[in-house]
C-alpha cells in the first residue's frame, strides 16, 4: 500500500481555495516567524492575513489558552452559563471602546458577525434594505456574500439574499440613496480587500449624519482594521464618528476563532424577546477564546503597540518612496502593474524567506501588514527584501 506524506494528503484530501495554495508545511510559529519542515524560516509580513497581530505563540497568549482549558473549555451554549473570560473581556473592551457601546454578542468568525448584525439591524429596525459598498468584503456565507458587489464572485452563489443596494465609496452624492427605507449600512473604514482604499473623515461624519437623518444604523467592519492595526484601538476613531454596531473578528481572536458585533444594550436587547433566543450560537465566546483576546488585547495595550504604529508606518513610506503605495497605519499595498508581477514577487519574497500576498479584489497589489510586534530592524529587513524583488521584476 502506497503511504502518503502530508503534502499528498493535503492536496488529496483538504478542500483547496486555489489551484496554487502556498503549501508550506508548517513545523513551527514563533512570534513575526513561520518555520517550515525543512527548517526554513519566513518572516510572515501579513500576519496570517491579519490575524497574528502580536506575532505567533505568543508566550502570554499560550499561557492564557493553557490556564482557561485547564480550568474549563465548553460548559453551555452562547448566552446561558456566567463565564469569566467573557466577562473580563467584555469589561476591557470598555475600557477602549466609546460609552455607547456597551453590549458585546460573541461570535466565531468574521463572517458571522456580519450576518449577526444584518439580522440584528433588521429586527430593530424593521426594515430589510441593505446598503453596502462596492468592492467591499465582509465574508462568505450567504448574508456577508449577498454584500459583495463583484459579480465574479457573487455568481456561483445567486440567487442572494434580496434587499442589498451596492453605492460608491467615498463619493458624498450618493449617500442620499440611504433612506428611511434603510435599515443599515454596511462599510468597512479601510476597504481591505479592495487594495487598503479609505475615504476622508468629512465622507464618514457625513456618512454617520445621513445614517442618523433617516434612522439607518450604521455597522462599521473593523475585522481588519480593528485591535490597533492602523495606529488607534479602532479605525473609525480617526474619522470622527461612532458606529451603531462595530464588527471586530481576525485579531480580536488572539490567534484562535472568536469574533464580535457590538451595539448599545437597547438595540442588542431586541435578540431576547419575540421569540426569545432570536439569535444563537454553540460556540460563540467559547472562554479559551475569550482568554487569548484577551491576554492578546492587554498585551497591545501594556507594550503601548498602536503608538509605534505611526512611526513603523513611517518607515514602510520611506523605505518604499518611490513605489505606489496606498497605507493605513500597518496594513498598505504596494501597486503594481499586473498579476503576473505580483505572483512574481510573492514568490521571489517566500524564496528569500519574507511571506507577503495580493489581495480578494485587487490582485495587482501587494498585500503588507506585518504583526505589529515586529522590530524596526526587521521591518527594514523585510521592506528592502520586498522593493528588491520589485526592482528586480
Ligand atoms: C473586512 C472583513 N470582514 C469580514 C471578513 C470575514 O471574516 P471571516 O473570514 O472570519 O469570516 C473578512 C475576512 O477577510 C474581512 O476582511
């Protein structure tokens, strides 16, 4: 009988995204480092795809995990059993978050956060239009899929869910198709998978103020942006405003699977009553989770993490003066001219042990968002490993 080694089965029997996934067989993370079976090491400069936002393993982070799940793991569905590391957790976030949000509905995934507050939106509300943006990504299942615009991905999926309206980013004319019809409007602070786009303070205050005229809740999508990336605990901090629901997901997690969309307790509280349990959940704020975000959260905040922020950024401009590069506090794109370059130095990177990507709906870019833990000394290391390439094209 032929045995197969784990690269077989991987491409046997794992469901593959791609017809060329990275496949790097992985022995080891440790802190802004992935180490390969053959003992190669990589710098990952786009943090698991924002997620490892204080590096791999890290150390308080593996203790908080081992204490919870040495204490206790899954003891009830979401919602029923009083769990410390939610509550702790819950008491942080205010701690960094504005008054009025105050209610936290734990989650695993991005996507579910998305597909929580769109229901949620909806039955405060009462209304079911949708306006979300075009180009803009929240996830894959069918209510988070129904906001992708890009019809190349959206077909294998039709027919979606109705009621969603597509608008143009950043363009102040065509906010007045949000009405007293909308129930909410989706948006993203820095359209991520778009290539890192964002739009003026003045577009979001105005934004907000049309949503607050017609009694449409705003849900800011801060899966990427949110926990310290792009220089303050939450993106939409620098544009003035204040979301109705905040979706935080990636990082939040503290490398394990935990999500959340948090609203004001009166909207939060239409979930309980007709019918009672109008939205649930098994594993949502599983407490192991919870302990890593938070141990992950404290940590940012201890190091003072999102004040060096500005100053990294500072360094990825510089040292790539010269590119075209579009950058939100440590997450950017480095515009190229086509696919074929990018694959190019994405490979050549991984060859000289620096792990950067393209992005879902922008594949003529580089994708940079490295943890933000990483020395300055090796940011320069990775950065200049990076233009090299590009250079070299
Ligand atoms: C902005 C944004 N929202 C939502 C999601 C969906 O998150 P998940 O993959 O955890 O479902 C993503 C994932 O990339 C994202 O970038």
């Amino acid at each position: 009988m032929h045995i197969m080694n784990h690269r077989q089965i991987f491409f046997q029997s794992i469901a593959q995204t791609s017809p060329f996934p990275l496949s790097i067989e992985i022995a080891d993370a440790e802190g802004i480092y992935l180490t390969d079976k053959a003992g190669k090491k990589y710098i990952d400069f786009i943090s698991g795809i924002n997620v490892s936002i204080i590096g791999h393993c890290n150390p308080t982070v593996v203790k908080a995990i081992g204490d919870q799940a040495s204490s206790y793991m899954h003891t009830m569905v979401y919602g029923e059993h009083i769990q410390t590391p939610q509550t702790r957790l819950s008491e942080f976030l205010k701690t960094i978050l504005p008054s009025s949000l105050d209610n936290i509905y734990y989650v695993n995934s991005g996507t579910e956060a998305v597909e929580g507050a769109l229901k949620l939106a909806k039955k405060y509300t009462g209304r079911h239009e949708i306006i979300a943006f075009k180009k803009a990504y929240h996830g894959s299942t069918a209510g988070s899929a129904a906001l992708m615009s890009d019809s190349t991905h959206t077909a294998v999926s039709a027919p979606h869910v109705p009621g969603v309206k597509f608008i143009e980013f950043n363009q102040i004319n065509e906010l007045e198709k949000i009405t007293n019809r909308t129930a909410a409007v989706i948006c993203e602070i820095v359209k991520a998978e778009a290539g890192i786009i964002t739009a003026s303070a003045e577009y979001f205050i105005q934004l907000s103020n049309r949503c607050k005229k017609t009694g449409t809740l705003l849900i800011v999508d801060e899966i990427q942006t949110g926990c310290g990336r792009t220089g303050t605990w939450f993106a939409f901090e620098q544009m003035n405003i204040i979301p109705d629901i905040l979706l935080l997901g990636k990082a939040f997690g503290g490398g394990l699977p935990l999500a959340a969309f948090i609203a004001p307790k009166s909207i939060m509280q239409c979930f309980s009553y007709n019918p009672i349990l109008s939205h649930i959940t098994t594993f949502g704020g599983n407490p192991v989770c919870c302990a890593a975000s938070l141990a992950t959260l404290e940590f940012i905040r201890d190091r003072h993490l999102t004040e060096t922020v500005t100053h990294k950024s500072d360094i990825v401009k510089a040292t790539l003066s010269g590119l075209e590069v579009r950058i939100c506090g440590l997450m950017a794109a480095i515009q190229l001219s086509s696919f074929e370059d990018v694959m190019k130095v994405c490979q050549n990177c991984m060859a000289q042990g620096v792990l950067v990507d393209w992005f879902l709906f922008n594949n003529t870019s580089i994708r940079l968002a490295p943890p933000l833990t990483i020395t300055e000394q090796e940011l320069l290391n990775s950065l200049n490993i990076i233009r090299t390439q590009i250079y070299n094209l």
